[in-house]
C-alpha cells in the first residue's frame, strides 16, 4: 500500500545552531536519540537499534506513575546526513504494531520525512507527516490532530535542543 498521495501533510520546521553532522548523530545513534526523543517528562528505553533502511528502533516511553507505551520506527531511507523517511507507529512489547491507547482512529502509521540543511554553521530541521494507509476516520483523525501534534512534535524538538546543547 502507497503512502497517501494527499499534500496536506503536517510540517515543523526548527533551526539549530550546530553543524548539520552534529544534528544527525542525535538522530542516527541510539544513546543520542534515547536522551531526547519523546515528549517532555519522558523516559526512553531503546530495545532494538537497527538504524538501516528496513531496520526498526522499537522503544518504550514511559512517564512517572503510568505503564509503558511502546512505539516504533521502521526506517524506509537513510541518507545522512540529509533526509530520513521512517513510519511510526505505536506498539506492543514485542514490536509489533498496535493502536494508539487513546483513540481507535488514529492512524496506524505515520510516516516521517525529516530533511537537514545546513549554512553558516545552522541546521534546519523540515519534519513533515502524514498518515500511512490510512482509513477515512484515520485521516480525519490526523488531520483534526493537528494542533496536538504542533506540541508533542514542538516538544519533542525543544528537547533535541536541549540536548544538543548539552552535549
């Protein structure tokens, strides 16, 4: 099944000031991506690293006081340090993929297209999705999510900055 041909598709774009090569490596290595990816008050615990194009990173977030959710990339392209394409999804223990907790029409899979420029020592970070296969409510679904999505991807890029600037 193709991806959804549709152009409306959510975008974020954020700049930071480190070299594009220094922005991959927070992507590509699992240690890195541990410290940051997810939303604020989040612990990441990577179970499989396999950064290659078909290859998974399947991780558990958990939160003070609450079950793990576990969640999924399956990695389409890889070709650093300028774009990465992966589908995202939620999942079970195992890694297979499963709904969301919260709504039985949320997409499936959402695939990522995330694009690193660099110039003067600054790097842009284009990170469009959109849903995967999806159903008609799903679609629905994604598209009323948008504003959600502003905040949890926003966050998630405030904590890449952070990290990067500890580093």
């Amino acid at each position: 099944m193709a991806a959804n041909a549709d152009p409306i598709v959510f975008e974020l774009i954020r700049r930071f000031n480190h070299p594009r090569d220094t922005v991959w490596q927070a992507w590509s290595q699992a240690g890195q991506l541990q410290r940051w990816w997810g939303p604020a008050g989040c612990t990441i615990e990577v179970v499989l690293f396999e950064f290659r194009p078909g290859g998974f990173f399947h991780y558990g977030m958990t939160f003070d006081q609450a079950p793990t959710m576990w969640g999924r990339f399956n990695y389409r392209e890889i070709a650093g340090p300028g774009r990465l394409v992966w589908l995202n999804s939620f999942a079970n223990a195992r890694g297979g993929i499963a709904r969301a907790p919260f709504a039985d029409s949320c997409p499936l899979e959402i695939q990522n297209t995330v694009t690193f420029t660099e110039q003067a020592g600054v790097t842009t970070v284009t990170l469009q999705a959109q849903p995967f296969g999806e159903l008609p409510a799903e679609r629905q679904y994604f598209d009323d999510l948008q504003p959600s999505l502003e905040q949890g991807y926003g966050g998630t890029f405030d904590r890449l900055a952070n990290h990067l600037t500890s580093r």
